[in-house]
C-alpha cells in the first residue's frame, strides 16, 4: 500500500517491471519510476573510471556488510540521543519510526555530502509530524545549533526522495494546539490547565477568523498564551514569551494586533470563554446530527466510488477535518479569499455607479446634439432634391456637397462645456480670491508634512555640504572631464584657476576687463588694416584709368 496524491489515500500499486515503474492501482497514477534491470550495468564516473551502475536492492538473504551496519547503528543512536535530550514521548516506537526513515535515506545514498545529526533530525521530525508530537524544526535546529532554513533544506530534500511531497504529513497544517501544553509547562514551570485550557480557546478562535491560514503555529500560540497569562493574573512579558515560543517581539505584537480586530477581540474574558463553550456544543452537535444533503461533491475524493455529498461540497470525511481545521462555521470572520473577492466586487459596483451618475449628468446636452444632426441630414436631404429638380451642373452638385461635408463636420466636432449654466458645475469652478484661501487651508492641514518635507530638503543640501573632500574632487575631475572646450579665452583661464584651486583668490573681473581691452585693441588694428588695403586698392584702380603699368605698381605694392 503507498499513497497515492490523486486518490488522496492509501492505495494498492501494480508493478510493471518491464516499463520500469510503479502505478497506482486505483487511478493508474505513476508513483515510481525506476529502470529494474538483472543485469550488471557499468556507468563512467568523473575521473575516466568505470564503476557499477545502477541502484542495489538488498535482501536479508545477501546480509549487510559491516560499514552499512555501522551507518545504521550511527544513525540510530543519533536520533536516540536527540529524543532523550528534546524530551519526546514516545520511547522505542519513535525511535525505531524514525530509524526506518534513514534506512531509507542510506539505501537512496542520501546521507552522502551531509551530516548525520541533520538528516538524523530530519528523519524524526518526519517521525514526530506523524505522530502529531509537539515539535517543531525550530525545536531540533536550537538543539543542534545550526541554522533553521539549513535543516529546513535537508527536510524538504528528504521528503523529495522519501516520496512525501504531496502526502497528508507535509502537507496538512500544524495545529497550533498541538504546542499550548508545551509551551505553557515552559513558560510556568508546571503544569497549569486552567491557562492552557483559556489559550486553547483562544487558538480555537483565531481558527474561526481565519488567522492560522499562512501563519507559524509558534506567533499563534505565543499570543494566546500572553492573553491566557494576563487573564488569569499572571503577570509576564513579551520578551518572557519570545524566549518560549521562539518568535520576535514584533511577530507576537502583530498576532496580538490581529487578534484584537476580530470579533473575539472585543468581549471581555468573561464573554469570551462563556461564547466558546456555546460554539464548542453547537460545533460537537452540528457534526453529530448533520444529515446528508444533496449537492455536488467538490473534494478530493469527488472521483472515488461509494462517496457521497455530505455538506458544503465535502464528504463527511472532509468535512469533519475542515470543521477541525477552522474552528467552526459559527461566530467568525468569512474567508480571506471570499473577503478580497467581496471587496472587489463592491468597487466594481460603486464603479459603475460612478460612471452611470456621470453619463446622466450630461443626458440632456447631449439630446439636443442628436436633434441637431437629424436636422441636417433632413437639410442637406432636402438641398439635393432642390439641385436635382433645378437641373444644376456636375460642378455646381460637386460645390454643393462639399458645402454640405463642411456642415456635417461642423457639427461632429466634441462639444464644449464652457457655455454651461448650471449652479452644481459652477460650485467647483474657483476664482482667484478663493483659489488663495484653499491654498491656505491645505497648507494649515498639512502644516506637520511641509515641515518634514522642509526638514528633509535642508538635511540633504547639509549632507550634500558635508560631502568629503576626496568625493568632491573626484566630481570635479569628472565634471572637467565631461567639459566642452572654452568658447573664449576668459573662460580658459576660469577653468585653469578653477583647477588648480586659485579661483577663489584672484579679481575675475580684472581678469575680463584685461581680456576686454586685448579685444578692443586686436579688432582697432584689424579695422587699420583693412582700411589700409582698402585704400591701396583704391589707388590701384585710379591708376590703371590714368594709363599706369599695372605691372609695375602690381610690382610695387607687393615688393614694397
């Protein structure tokens, strides 16, 4: 018998040796698949090396040898060792539980590339969920001092190959109440039932509100624990209670938070444990005499023969584990999916009224726009007619449509609301004298914010100042080098005294007046000479009228 996810139960399997796998014999779901052969196969390691291939299958017939007995008797007094130190119940029957399990794992070479004590650990925590023993991984990684996602990892790898993925013992949630006795003998010292009694009601409450579903166990039971103290006079704190459960301080604030915006939250201690005896009977009664209703089967054994409807689309198996699971139907907050998909539907709708309020709003501008459009169309109806009876030319037609177009146009352009008159539009429109006083308003609303943010920005330009002088250089050496060159030879030298640090000790303004005047005086020589050429130019011209060589006073200017 192996269990089987799809049938969600233990089932029969049927071997096919020569496919190499293992079906389940209810639904035909492949469990295993593994390559069965009689035959020595030989497989290449790493280094070049031929080795036997394959998975050994033992018998008790062929015996162990002596290092396989060791590893068993290692990893036996491991997990015997870890029993007695954690204090689990139990005796011989969780331990040797547990010892199959790493049978197991050293038959699938699992234990190679790990420690002994973390898959030892491993194996009986598999053992203890089982069993529905009051531990938790946190429990054996504070034992082995090693961190908790570490084991965390070995575990889940582990059930990998164990082939408990999607089996009941990972995949149900652990009831926080499994831990309340625990923890309050830790916390007290001794045992005290009338406290552990409270926190369980407690725990049972948060199932009904749905705050177990993605949650640790430990928060849960760390805040009803604290309210179960408090409630009975026991005055502890919450760093008492972090040091038991094994949470921060800030987890068990948020529980508690949750926790006081619940319904349960509200009522005193004295309401409180007289509701939970009354949903306790109604609870105990509704699944007594709960009688089959008709429906549709919607869990997981829907496909099996000879299970019928019980009640909420669940078997009557199913149903009792969900009644367990959450608490109760009675006097509790609705699901968290059913809470989002309310909500969301509750937006859609106030959407859509929104819209609609808005269309109705403009319901009677927009009627005499399709009163205007009837009316051209019967217009431009009527001005064909009129041409075709008076006989007008293809040109003239041609005129008159386009004339037409441009009417139709004229009246599909969108429509302004400026020339609105109505005294509900006109109350969101702000003058200026009205515009000034909301703006003071808003800011004697928000005064604490604009000085936060004033706040904010006069810390950011001192941390800018306070810039050391390693950064600022460099932002310099990358500022000059991004730098375009200089448009002029005043900014050169700017940039040259920026460099070398002497900008700040020297008159810039004398620096421009010299550059100044060594541009007036380059553009009063430049202006000489041009006039100078001018002229030449111009006696060159007189004289070629007046009969002159050219050739001699060409001779003459350029020699000269």
């Amino acid at each position: 018998m192996v269990y089987c996810s799809h049938c969600g139960d233990y089932s029969p399997t049927i071997p096919d040796l020569d496919k190499g796998y293992i079906c389940c014999g209810m639904c035909g779901k492949i469990i295993d698949q593994e390559i069965y052969s009689s035959e020595p196969t030989f497989i290449k390691d790493k280094s070049g090396q031929s080795r036997l291939g394959g998975i050994i299958l033992r018998s008790i017939e062929s015996g162990y040898s002596a290092s396989y007995e060791r590893t068993l008797a290692k990893g036996r007094e491991e997990i015997r060792y870890i029993v007695n130190c954690l204090e689990v119940a139990g005796g011989d029957s969780i331990i040797d539980e547990a010892h199959k399990f790493y049978q197991i794992a050293i038959d699938k070479n699992f234990t190679r590339g790990r420690r002994t004590t973390h898959v030892a650990a491993a194996c009986l925590y598999i053992a203890c969920r089982r069993n529905k023993k009051a531990y938790l991984l946190i429990d054996f990684s504070d034992y082995l001092q090693v961190n908790v996602y570490v084991l965390g990892a070995v575990f889940l790898q582990l059930c990998k190959v164990l082939q408990l993925s999607e089996h009941p013992i990972v995949q149900t949630i652990v009831d926080p109440s499994l831990f309340i006795h625990r923890f309050t003998e830790r916390l007290l010292g001794k045992k005290n039932n009338a406290v552990s009694e409270t926190a369980l009601r407690i725990v049972a409450s948060m199932k009904r509100d749905w705050m177990q579903t993605g949650r640790k166990p430990s928060g849960l039971c760390g805040a009803a624990l604290y309210i179960a103290a408090l409630s009975h006079g026991l005055d502890y704190s919450k760093s008492e209670i972090v040091n038991v459960v094994h949470v921060c301080e800030a987890t068990l604030t948020k529980r508690l938070i949750e926790f006081e915006n619940t319904q349960s939250g509200l009522l005193t201690i004295e309401e409180f444990l007289v509701r939970a005896d009354e949903l306790d009977k109604e609870m105990t009664r509704s699944i007594s005499k709960q009688l089959p209703k008709d429906g549709g089967l919607l869990c997981k054994h829907k496909e099996q023969k000879g299970v019928v409807h019980f009640a909420h689309g669940l078997c009557k198996k199913c149903f009792e584990k969900f009644m367990k699971i959450s608490g109760g139907l009675d006097w509790g907050s609705e699901p968290p999916a059913f809470q989002r998909a309310e909500m969301k539907r509750k937006r859609a709708e106030a959407q859509i009224e929104e819209s609609c309020s808005t269309f109705s709003l403009f319901d009677d501008e927009s009627t005499p726009t399709m009163q205007d459009r009837n009316t051209s169309k019967i217009f431009s109806d009527e001005m064909q007619d009129e041409t075709q009876a008076s006989g007008v030319t293809d040109k003239e037609g041609h005129e008159s449509d386009v004339l037409l177009d441009e009417i139709d146009k004229g009246n599909t352009e969108p429509e302004s609301l400026s020339d609105i008159d109505d005294a509900e539009v006109d109350v969101y429109l702000h003058n200026e004298e009205e515009k000034h006083y909301k703006k003071i308003i808003w800011e004697e609303m928000n005064k604490e914010y604009l000085e936060e943010l004033a706040l904010k920005e006069a810390s950011r330009k001192e941390a800018e100042e306070r810039v050391p002088r390693k950064v600022r250089k460099r932002k310099l050496e990358e500022e000059n080098k991004n730098a375009g060159p200089a448009k002029t030879p005043f900014e050169a030298t700017f940039n040259v005294l920026k460099k070398k640090g002497l900008a700040s000790k020297i008159n810039l303004d004398a620096v421009g007046d010299l550059y100044t005047m060594e541009d007036s005086t380059f553009e009063k020589e430049e202006a000489e000479k041009e006039e100078k050429t001018c002229n030449e130019f111009a006696e060159f011209e007189e004289n070629a009228e007046n009969g002159v060589d050219k050739f001699e006073f060409i001779d003459e200017f350029v020699f000269d």
